[in-house]
C-alpha cells in the first residue's frame, strides 16, 4: 500500500486551512494532491522506504500530527493506487486507516454497489441495474463485449478494468482548488423568490470570503437549482472579469436566477460553485472612479479580518441575519 487518501473533518467554511494541512502532508512526500474542500491524495513510496514505515504506520503519524498542530482529526483511507484508496476512505473511521492489500483489491471491490466505483454517474449505475450488473463483482465478471455495448466502447473498458481492481490513475502533485461550492438546502421545498434570492446571497458571500482566504478569484460561476420531483436546472456564466468581490458574484448568481424565470417552482436547494481558479496576485482588475465601489471593497476587506478573528458569523449582510 503506497496511496493515501486523507479527508480532513473541517467544517465548510474553514477550507482556508487546507493549505496548511497539504504542506503537513508534505513534509512526508512531494506527492500530493489537493481534493478540495477538505481532502487530499498522498503518495508515499518514497517516504515508505526514507522512514522504514508502511503507509498505514504514517497514516497513524499524519493523523498525530494533524491533531497537535492543528487540532483537526481526519479519516484515512490506504490502497496501492488512488481508486481503492478513495473506496477504502468510504470505510474509514476517525482513529482508524481503512487498508486494502495490493492483493486483495478485486475481493475489496466484489460486494461494492457499482454507484460506488469513482467515475460512475446516476445514470451508468442505473443503466447497469436494469441488467442484473448491481455490483462490482458482477460487473468484474461481465463479458467485457456487454459492457461496451451498454455503456460503450471507452467507459466499458475502464470500467472493466477498475472493476477487476486494475487501477491505471495517479497521483498529480496540485496546490489549486479547481473549483469551490456552496450549497443551500432548504428545510422544505421552498416556493418564495426572495427566499430564494436570500440562498444566493449566502452562498455567494460564504464563496467570496472562502475565495479571499486563499488569495483566488475565479472565472465564471455554476448555479444549480433542485427541484421537489428530483430535476435540476444548471447554468452558467462567464464573468466579466475574474474576481472574488461578493458583490460581483451576487450581480451574477442574480442575473442566473433570474433568466431561470421561475415561476412557483418548488425549490428543493440551490448550488453556487466558482470555477476557473487562479491567483488573485495575478488577476486583472479593470479600474473604476466609482467612489462606492472603492468604499465596499475596503469594508469588504475590514469585514474578512472581523471573520478571521470572531468567525464566519461575525459579520454579514443585514438581509441574513435573521
């Protein structure tokens, strides 16, 4: 076993650490891979052989060490490749490494529901299902010709194969989260636009303060409404310019949900993610003599350091604080 795969227990708005917990992480290997918000990827071949442990005894020193210089525990799954690591995370326990032997990956992965294999969607699992194919032992024993035909050529191969454990996936050292997410449910399905609107201007303060606590801006934005009879409608949109400026963010979640034009529809939750990425030292930004612009960008910024200090509650827009 030389992959782990390591989920930190942070709450949602604390995605800010995870930098600090990658840079722990290493300190035992270059090999990492951010799984933004709160995971991690980590392959340890070279540490196994450099500290003369296997990955589950550094598994139990990771988790140590997160606990005393950061006070957070994590959940650790351990495979000789990323996607019996991912699975075994599913399995894994606080204080506990889930392990699966090189070995025994297929006899891991038999009783598995197929929904469970990384990569396979809603509707491949229920397709698989309507032919007897529920889990990953029956999958594995399939002819691969059926699941080509069901699924096709290039996904019926890979999902033979990672079903018979063959794994051809790897680590890819990262440090950017590609995207952020902010989902709203609703305690009941909720047909009132202003409480709808009142969800987008959550989530997109939650995104700009999380954007701004790792120095990022992002490109465009992906909202996505769940209805009460399980549909979705997804949209998205290109900024004008990259940002991390709440009040950018809420123009354009607004402007999404409005175009939706929906009419007494019964919201179940509403989705923001922000994409696209990259470092705000290096994002332009288009000049404005607009005094208020200016004026909410400065309380903006003193409005991070009363969260930084106080937390996430401690300052917010009058309309959410009831």
């Amino acid at each position: 076993m030389t992959i782990l795969c390591v989920r930190f227990q942070l709450p949602p708005m604390y995605e800010a650490a995870l930098p600090e917990l990658l840079g722990l992480l290493e300190e035992f290997t270059p090999v990492v891979e951010a799984l933004p918000p709160d995971g991690a990827l980590a392959d340890l071949r070279g540490a196994e052989r450099y500290f003369g442990r296997d990955a589950v005894e550094l598994a139990s020193v990771i988790r140590v060490r997160a606990l005393a210089l950061y006070g957070v525990d994590c959940v650790i799954g351990a495979g000789p490749s990323p996607m019996p690591a991912r699975m075994a995370l599913r399995d894994a326990r606080p204080g506990l490494t889930r392990a699966v032997p090189e070995g025994a990956v297929a006899e891991f992965l038999a009783g598995k529901p197929v929904a469970a294999l990384p990569g396979v969607g809603t509707a491949t699992a229920r397709t698989l299902c309507e032919y007897g194919l529920d889990t990953l032992g029956r999958v594995a024993a399939a002819p691969l010709s059926t699941l080509q035909r069901l699924v096709g050529a290039k996904a019926g191969r890979e999902l033979h194969e990672k079903a018979n454990g063959v794994d051809r996936g790897r680590v890819v050292p990262n440090g950017v989260s590609r995207s952020l997410a902010a989902d709203r449910p609703f305690d009941r399905d909720e047909l009132d636009p202003d409480r709808h609107r009142r969800a987008l201007l959550s989530a997109t303060e939650e995104l700009g303060a999380r954007l701004r606590a790792v120095d990022k801006v992002c490109r465009s934005l992906t909202l996505t409404v769940r209805y009460a009879d399980r549909s979705a409608t997804t949209r998205g949109r290109t900024l004008k310019e990259p940002t991390a400026h709440s009040a950018a963010l809420t123009r354009a979640a607004y402007d999404m949900y409005e175009a939706l034009g929906l009419q007494r529809a019964r919201v179940r939750s509403i989705a923001l993610r922000a994409e696209g990425l990259a470092s705000a030292e290096q994002a332009s930004h288009q000049l404005t003599f607009d005094p208020v612009d200016e004026k909410v960008r400065r309380i903006e910024e003193v409005a991070d350091r009363a969260r930084a200090k106080f937390g996430p509650r401690a300052v917010m827009p009058g309309s959410l604080a009831a």
